[in-house]
C-alpha cells in the first residue's frame, strides 16, 4: 500500500468539546507559525542564490508539514462541532491560513524562478556544449546541416548542490 493510500485511510479524532476544539486551533495556529518562519527563511536565501543553505531546511520543512496535514485533518473531522460550538476559533483559523496561503503563494513564485532561471542556465550550456562539438557542414541547398542523435554529447547534471 503507497503512502498516499495509507494517508486517506488516516482517521482522524474529532474535538468534542471546547477544550479539545481551542487545544486544536492552538496547534494548528503553530503549526503555520513554525512552517511560516521556515518557508520565510528558505524564501530569502534562495532569493539571496544561497541554495545550499535553502536546501537544508527540507527536512524540518517536511516534518511541519506533516504537523499542519494531521492538523488539518482533524479539522476537518471537527468541522461541524466548531461550526457549532466554537466559530470564533474557525474565523480565527481561516484569518491565519489566508496569511498562510499569500507567504507559501510568495515562496512558490520564488522556488519557480529559482527553478526555471537553473533551467535556462542549464539549456543554454547545453545548447553551447553542442554548438561546439558538431561540425559546421552545409547542406546541397546552402543551408546548415542538422546534426545526427549520434552526433550530439550528452551533458550530465548533478542535482546535488
């Protein structure tokens, strides 16, 4: 069975009183706090080019994921005792995601440049590396003869940083 399978077959306990529904939005409010601080330090040092250093905070980026997926999950499970019993802690809760979504929309738009500028850099090398490594031949007509599969050099790229 794939993790993601194991994942929707997660039942999740829902809050059955105040305690437990005020005890759920405080963890789920830390948990986007705690993501949110990571998220903002991954964001200025990749926009510094400090990738290295970005990549460092997968992991715990990963484990506070997780905090905020069991956090929401349960959340739902709650849903209608909250929407009964406690509404000020779902405004509350929705106001905290909302800022949560616009700094992940922020950090998303980050990696993505981050992503596709390492990519054009990539491309072009590549395009560079063949350029000098095919003969310049013309065709019958006078135009530029396109190389052949075997012609061209494969480039490898390390992932790791």
């Amino acid at each position: 069975m794939t993790a993601q399978a194991k994942a929707k077959q997660t039942t999740y306990q829902a809050a059955t009183n105040a305690t437990e529904a005020r005890e759920l939005a405080d963890f789920l409010v830390t948990a986007m706090s705690e993501l949110l601080a990571v998220i903002e330090q991954e964001t200025e040092l990749v926009r510094a080019g400090k990738l290295r250093e970005a990549m460092a905070f997968g992991a715990r980026k990963t484990e506070l994921s997780r905090h905020y997926v069991a956090g929401v999950g349960r959340l739902k499970a709650s849903q209608t005792f909250m929407q009964a019993q406690a509404p000020e802690l779902l405004t509350t809760l929705h106001r905290h995601h909302d800022v949560f979504r616009a700094m992940l929309k922020v950090n998303l738009t980050v990696l993505a440049t981050a992503h596709s500028i390492s990519e054009k850099i990539v491309r072009g090398v590549n395009a560079e590396v063949q350029r000098r490594n095919v003969p310049s031949t013309y065709t019958a007509n006078g135009r530029r003869a396109t190389p052949s599969p075997r012609q061209m050099t494969p480039l490898a790229v390390s992932r790791t940083l």
